[in-house]
C-alpha cells in the first residue's frame, strides 16, 4: 500500500494546503552539519541547534498530529537561512558533478519508500535534462521544513532570446522580471502552485513547485539572473539563464514519493522551462512591450534632476489602487485619470515611447493641498513608490520621483540611536542634550526628527511627508500656543522652521500633504490643489491667502533657524552576528531572539523580497568601523557589480529582490542592539 500510495502521478491531490504567502521563516546557524531543533525546520549546522520559528512544519504538525525531528542546514553556505530557503547553501567554489535525466530518474525510483533524508542522494549533480539542466541545491530536512532549493540553468543560445532583450541594462532587468513571472504563472497553470495533502499525518503531501512572485514593482531580482561568468562562457550562446525556485519534495509520513518525485522532474519541470524560459513559447510584442515601458520609466526618471523637477506624473495615470489590500489599478470605469495643470505641464523625450507628457513637479517646497477624501494622499501614495518601475498596465508606469526621495512618517516607539535631531528638537526637560539622541521608545515627534535626518544622512534628495502620518507639534504650533507656550520653554523647533533651508541651503526638496495648516502658505514655492482627484496650480491663491490673513503672534514659519551639517554616524557593530537565525515578515524581521524589528513605518519597501534582502544586507554590515553611508556605499557598489548573490555568497537565494540603501539604513537605524562609536 505504502509503494502504490507513492508511486502516485497526482500532483495536486486536494486543496488543502499551505500558500506560500503563509510561509513562515526558519534559520539555520553556523556552518551546515549540526542537528537542528524541530518547530517548522529549526535551526541549522555547525552545532546543535535550538528552537526555531514557527513555519510550515507547524501548520502540519497541527494539522495531521505528531511531532518531527528537523537536521538543520547543510554545509557551505554561513549564516541564517531566509523564509521558504531550508538551511543549507553550496560553497561559491563548489564544483558539481554531471550526469544525464536517466540518472536522475532512476535515482528516485530507487530511493520510491526509503526514509526522507534519501533525497540527498540527488543533490549537487548537474542533470542534464536536453535543452536546460537542473541541480537540487539543497535537501530540505523533512516534508514539513521549508522546501528544498533548485536551479536550472538555460544555455541563452537554446534560450534564444535577441540580442535587443539584454540592452541597455534596464531591459536586462526587465527581462529577467518577466520571466520571473512567466515561471510562477506556468507553475499555477500547472496546478503546482500549491502543495498538496491528503490522508493525515501519514497521507502523501508535498510537490508544490515555487519560484518568488513579484508584485507590481519591477525590481532587481535573484530569482532568475543572466549568467555570464566564466563557469558559464562554455555555454552555448556564452552564458545562461539561470531560474531558481523551491520544490517540497513529495512524501508519505517520511517516506520518499519517487515516482511522483521522477515525474516533477522529468514531465513537469520540463514543460514549466519550456513555456517560461525559451523565446520560443513567448508573446514576443508582449515581451517587449514590458521592457520598453521599463526603459522608457528609467529615461524619464533620469531626465528629472537635470530639468529641476523632484517628480513626474503623465496624463492619463491611474492612480488609485483596487483596494487598500491590493496594489492593483482601481477598474479603469472607476478611476479618474490624472490630468496635469497647465502651468505645470512638461513633455520628457523617452525611447521607445518617443515622449511622455505630464505634471512636473518642481524641486523647492511643494504642499498638496484640497479637500478630505479628493485624493492627496492617493498622489503622494503614487510619488513615494515612483522611485520604482511598474509593470504595463499598473497605472503608476508615468509616475516617476527622483530615487533619492524618502518618504518620512512618525514612528512612535522605534529605536533611535545615536542621532543628532538638535535642528528639532533640542534642551529637553532637566538639560538633556540632543547631539546624540538614543532612545528605545521614541515620540512620534522624536522618531520623526529622528528620520529626517538618518534620511539626510543617506542622502535623500527630496522628503515625502503626509500630514496625516506625522506628529502634530513635530510640524507646526501656530499663534496662539507659540503665544502662551514660549520658545524658550519648547523643545521643539517645529518642521515648518527648516524646510526652507533645507531646500536652500542643502538643497532638499519636501512634498507634504497638508490640509490643516495654512502657515505653510509662507514657506512654500509650489501648492497643487486636488478637488475630485483632478488637481490644479493653486500657488498664486496660496501666495494671496497668506498675504491677506495673518495670525495673531509672529508665526514661527517666518522664523526659518537655517540647517546645520548632518553628522555622519560611525558604525561600530549591528548588534548581530553572522549565523544567526533569521525570519521575516512583509515588514519585520527577526534576528535570532532579538526584539523584531518594525519595518512598518519604512514605507517605500514595497515587497517581502526586499524585506529579505535588508536582512541579508545587515548581517553583512559588520566589521571594521565606518561611517553608515560609507558602509552602504561600499555594499551598494558590491551588489552593482556582483548582484544580490553577494549578500550570501555561494547560496543562490532565489527569493531576494533589490532595496535600495535607503531602506537598508533604515533598518539598521531601527536595530535596538545597533552601536555606534560616535561621528565625523
């Protein structure tokens, strides 16, 4: 019963299942080898292990019954492993051994009902499966640990992809993207989507074929990546096209499923390469519909600084979402498309589209003014998330913002450490001074402060702020409590007395979102007024309000203090170190038993990939002091060059996406076990 059971060919045998959203982190520890503790995969090698995070080993626990015994990570790879990746990673200058399908096949027919850890009798051997070749990288440590990780490896000459594809580099990325989603969607079409379960705790399960799924962000990805090193240049076409995703090895109880295992393999991985990664099988205009929209976002968002504007919005966008779950367009019957002002009308020249007409921000000091509910947080909800590309079709493909723009909210209760928000706020109660703020419990005004400069200090060009979202005292007292609650008994030198000089002496633009304060009237160069979510240039009527309607006592807004140097802060150490457990969470991430850390407030990270990827990035960041920018330079330079596999070496985490470092020193600001050893 136990054969026939497992030489089943059904690949998705119900619907009970776990989706890989659900995924939940394990880690591993050190170098492979040691024996980990259960509780979704526990932890991984070079010595025993403790208690992991709960993971999809716990879902089924609690579904069939019973209890496991997880082996940690296998060896090479050093550090903690990442949501859905297991805990093992090959060592960079591991060479594979070769052999053919027939090999592959039969090694799971001979393995069909042998206890699970089996399966590594299939691990790092290069498959040659015809037109591409498939390794299992690592052997997740029972059915219930988070799947085993898998590549293949498409030589571009069978892939045969034109050479219009790779240049420039933003069709490259572009590409690679696309596939990324080519590969998913074959694996739903497939129905594989989904890891299958039957029969209780002793019932076959497994099977579930994955590879990380982009959401509407085009993003520097390494779930499929270009290869063109020298272990490749022997390929045909000089390279490869390189796919990585997980598979959960089929099981019953413990006991290996080979034959369904062999059909994966050798019936349905084969169909999912050729229908995702060969030119052959792909709607070529579709395709290069999607990279020239990419090319042509990146043309206009280069084209901004050299013409003054800190953003752009073209004609026709659309830009409120489904839902506030969903990050899809509203229905295009529902939507107001945006319409630019005239007097803020611009035309930028891209490529492929030959030239994008819309709304032009200027730098300076811009308010986004009108109405409850007519749509200005919708358009600075857009702006903040234009420092990425969409995918055709989003809406947002018109939205473009300097790359360097930070959207800034408070944050009440984050970590600050060591930060120097005397511009804002300064000689608190009992003489404490600012210069080097630290605190685990932040006020909204505090962490606001905070911020601002961490942003300044990664070299933010432009600062996104939405009234909404920030700290009342933190942005304005207007004339009656600046007449009752003097200067010199405020700590607080509100946000409106620097943005000026923010922009003239540092040469930082601000967008905010105001609808309850008219003082800002005075600070700023441009109002945009939305009124049924079509807006207009409303700088002149501001410019007369102002002049007509004064407050009762000098508003602080014509006191403008100036704006000092940010200091550079020198990284001592993260409070981490390399090995420990890692889990991640949409916005969090937890290292081994530290605090979690809430990236919530971090709002232009806009996938879990990319949550992935900052976690990676701040185990990496120890070492010899420096300053933070420094630091972020030196890792930013390292993935330019070698791509996100630098961030775990030899690994090839398939389920990472690129940050920009921005939003690395923005969680590694927040790390409440972060120390620094002062400034320069």
């Amino acid at each position: 019963a136990l054969v026939a059971c497992c030489s089943r060919t059904h690949l998705l045998l119900s619907t009970s299942h776990l989706s890989s959203s659900a995924a939940v982190a394990m880690s591993g520890k050190g170098y492979g080898g040691g024996k980990g503790g259960y509780k979704g995969g526990g932890n991984g090698g070079g010595g025993k292990g403790g208690r992991g995070n709960p993971g999809k080993g716990e879902y089924y626990k609690n579904l069939y019954g019973g209890g496991g015994r997880g082996k940690g990570g296998g060896g090479g790879g050093k550090g903690g492993y990442i949501e859905g990746e297991g805990g093992g990673g090959d060592g960079s200058t591991k060479r594979l051994r070769t052999s053919g399908g027939a090999e592959l096949r039969a090694t799971l027919l001979r393995i069909d009902g042998r206890p699970y850890p089996a399966y590594n009798d299939i691990k790092d051997v290069e498959y040659d499966l015809g037109r591409f070749s498939a390794v299992v990288q690592h052997v997740q440590s029972d059915p219930f640990a988070p799947p085993s990780r898998c590549y293949v490896r498409v030589p571009l000459a069978h892939a045969a992809f034109p050479p219009e594809c790779f240049s420039p580099p933003a069709r490259e990325t572009a590409l690679r993207d696309w596939l990324t989603r080519r590969f998913h969607a074959a694996a739903k079409r497939a129905g594989v989507d989904q890891r299958s379960g039957e029969g209780g705790w002793h019932g076959p399960k497994g099977g579930e074929l994955l590879v990380d799924l982009p959401g509407q962000h085009v993003l520097d990805r390494s779930s499929v990546i270009v290869d063109r090193s020298a272990a490749a240049a022997g390929l045909p076409g000089g390279g490869a096209i390189e796919a990585r995703f997980t598979v959960a090895l089929p099981a019953r109880g413990r006991s290996i499923c080979g034959e369904w295992a062999a059909q994966i393999f050798s019936e349905t991985l084969p169909r999912l390469v050729h229908e995702a990664l060969l030119h052959e099988s792909t709607d070529h205009s579709a395709l290069m519909a999607h990279l020239c929209s990419v090319e042509d976002q990146q043309a206009a968002r280069s084209q901004l600084a050299g013409r003054g504007l800190v953003a752009f919005v073209a004609d026709g966008s659309v830009l409120p979402r489904a839902t506030g779950a969903s990050d899809r367009p509203m229905d295009a019957a529902s939507a107001v498309p945006f319409s630019s002002p005239p007097s803020l009308r611009v035309t930028l020249p891209v490529p492929n589209a030959g030239s994008l007409t819309g709304m032009g921000l200027p730098r300076g000091v811009t308010l986004i003014v009108g109405g409850g509910f007519h749509g200005k947080s919708t358009l600075l909800e857009a702006l903040q998330v234009g420092v990425y590309d969409k995918v055709s079709g989003d809406g947002r493909e018109g939205v473009v913002t300097d790359r360097m723009a930070v959207k800034v909210r408070a944050e009440d209760g984050r970590a600050v450490t060591s930060v120097d928000i005397s511009p804002f706020i300064d000689h608190l109660p009992f003489g404490k001074r600012t210069g080097a703020f630290t605190t685990a419990d932040a006020s909204g005004s505090t962490s606001q402060a905070a911020s601002i400069i961490e942003a300044l200090e990664g070299g933010a060009s432009a600062l996104l702020l939405d009234e909404d979202t920030s700290a009342t005292n933190f942005m304005i007292r207007d004339a009656r409590m600046q007449a009752l609650v003097s200067a010199d008994r405020e700590p607080i030198r509100p946000f409106i007395t620097r943005v000026r000089s923010l922009w003239s002496e540092r040469g930082v633009s601000t967008v905010l979102v105001v609808g309850g304060s008219g003082d800002y009237f005075d600070v700023a160069d441009t109002v945009l007024m939305l009124h049924e979510y079509s807006p207009s240039d409303a700088t002149a009527a501001a410019k007369d309000v102002a002049a007509r309607i004064a407050g009762g006592a000098p508003p602080e807004s014509k006191a403008d203090r100036g704006m000092p140097p940010t200091p550079r802060r020198v990284l001592s150490a993260p409070g981490l170190t390399a090995g420990m457990k890692t889990h991640t969470g949409r916005a969090s991430i937890r290292f081994g038993d530290e605090p979690e850390l809430d990236l919530g407030g971090v709002e232009q990270i806009v996938e879990h990939s990319q949550v992935r990827a900052i976690a990676e990035a701040c185990l990496r960041l120890g070492g010899a002091a420096r300053p933070i920018d420094e630091a972020l330079a030196e890792l930013e330079a390292s993935i330019r060059e070698g791509g996100l596999d630098v961030l775990r070496p030899g690994w090839r985490l398939g389920n990472l996406a690129a940050p920009r470092m921005l939003e690395v020193g923005a969680a590694l600001s927040r790390l409440r076990g972060l120390e620094v050893e002062g400034s320069v």
